[in-house]
C-alpha cells in the first residue's frame, strides 16, 4: 500500500531512506580509503596510516551512531503522531456510541413500540432496575417473585 506525500508515515519513510543513502555513501568513502591510501600514503611510514586507519574506523562509528539516534528519533516521533491519531479515533468512536439511539423496542405487553417518550421510560426502568439487582441467588428468587 502507498503512502501519500501527506501523510506522517510515508515523509518519515521518506526521510530514513535519505538518511540511509547519505550515511552510506559516507561509510563508503571512508571504507575505501582504508581499503586504498593512495600513492602519497604508500611512501608514508607505516604507524601513519594505522593511525589514519584509526581515525577513518572512529569516523565511520561516528556516523553509525549519528544514524541510529536519527533513525531512533524518527521512529519516536512517528509513534508520537500514532498515538495522537489513536487518540482523536478512540474519541470519535466514544462519541459515535453516545450517538447512537434505540428507535424500537418491545414494551411490557411485548409489542414494538417507536415512541420515544415510552423508549425513554422502558431504558430509565430497565437502568434503575439492573442497578438495584441483588448479588444473592437466594435473595434474587425472591426479587423475581414479588
């Protein structure tokens, strides 16, 4: 599935991706100088070029850190978004229940009934009368027999 240039997800995906190509190239460069000093560092003694090989490894652990901290931001910053989205939706949802309304119901006599002063009745009695149920089986048979 695509992302559209709008959305959180596809520029965060879009900024690791450059991230990713630039610290590559870096390492890279820094690799194959190690891998070949040139002539002028060829006629150099060697305790120099361990040295430089020193200071290229150093920089390219640097620009592995540097990419892990970006990447470790991002994705925090990501989620950050996530979880606001997740938050407007779980409210939108709360307020859609509210929202919904009962526009039947059977009454007593079990015939439906579309009047909402009498659907209001029927909710509000059933309301007070789930709240003052009794816990006691025993003292239930004798709640439902009176």
């Amino acid at each position: 599935m695509g992302h559209s240039e709008s959305s959180p997800k596809g520029e965060i995906l879009a900024m690791q991706a450059c991230l990713k190509k630039q610290e590559k190239s870096q390492k890279n460069n820094l690799t194959l100088h190690l891998r070949d000093p040139g002539k002028e560092q060829q006629t150099k003694p060697e305790v120099s070029t361990k040295k430089e090989i020193i200071k290229s490894r150093a920089e390219i652990n640097k620009i592995e850190a540097n990419l892990n901290t970006k990447i470790n931001e991002t994705k925090s910053c990501f989620s950050e978004k996530i979880n606001k989205i997740d938050k407007t939706i779980t409210r939108h949802i709360k307020k859609k229940r509210e929202l919904t309304q009962i526009n039947k119901i059977r009454n007593e006599r079990g015939e439906v009934t579309t009047d909402t002063t009498e659907i209001q009745k029927i909710l509000t009695k059933y309301k007070t009368t789930r709240n003052y149920m009794p816990t006691n089986w025993t003292v239930w048979k004798k709640w439902i027999n009176s």
